[in-house]
C-alpha cells in the first residue's frame, strides 16, 4: 500500500505499508477487502512501514475509499506516536 502521487514521481522507492491476511485488532492497522479491491479480507499493517524500490512495485491491486483513508491516517499516527486528533 502505498500513495499513487508517490508512484508516480521521480524518487526511486517508495514508503509502504505491508497488507497481511490476519487482524490483530491493534490501532495501527486497518481492515480492507473486496470493497477496497482486495480477493479477501486484509489489514494494513502501519506498525511495519517499509521503503521499497520504485521497480518492486508491479501490480496494481485497489485503492482506498474517503473513509478508509481516514482510518488510515488514525492508524499511521498511532504507529508513530502522534497524539490528539488531527482528523475532526
């Protein structure tokens, strides 16, 4: 998971968040699935944020609606520890 602005530029990797098939219920990550474009249900894992090549990249899988961007913000900003609430 990763943003297409990002993608798209000329900076040779990108900062990703992995997608695992297993939910812990933890803040820092977010369920998604078929409405996000995903075979089955998924979580992003922002606790486990990694920078990948730009050519490791080959797919495209789905995107992230309005809410689900969200509910990512809020789980990127409980994995680095950001306090309050930057979203309302």
């Amino acid at each position: 998971m990763s943003r297409q602005a990002l993608i798209d530029s000329r900076f040779g990797s990108v900062i990703c968040a992995p997608v695992y098939s297993q939910h812990h219920g933890l803040g820092s990550q977010v369920n998604v699935g078929p409405d996000e474009g995903l075979k089955k249900e998924c979580s992003i894992y922002c606790d486990e944020l990694i920078s990948l090549p730009k050519t490791l990249l080959s797919n495209y899988v789905g995107s992230l609606k309005r809410d689900k961007l969200r509910d990512l913000d809020r789980a990127l900003a409980v994995a680095i520890g950001v306090e309050g609430d930057v979203w309302e």
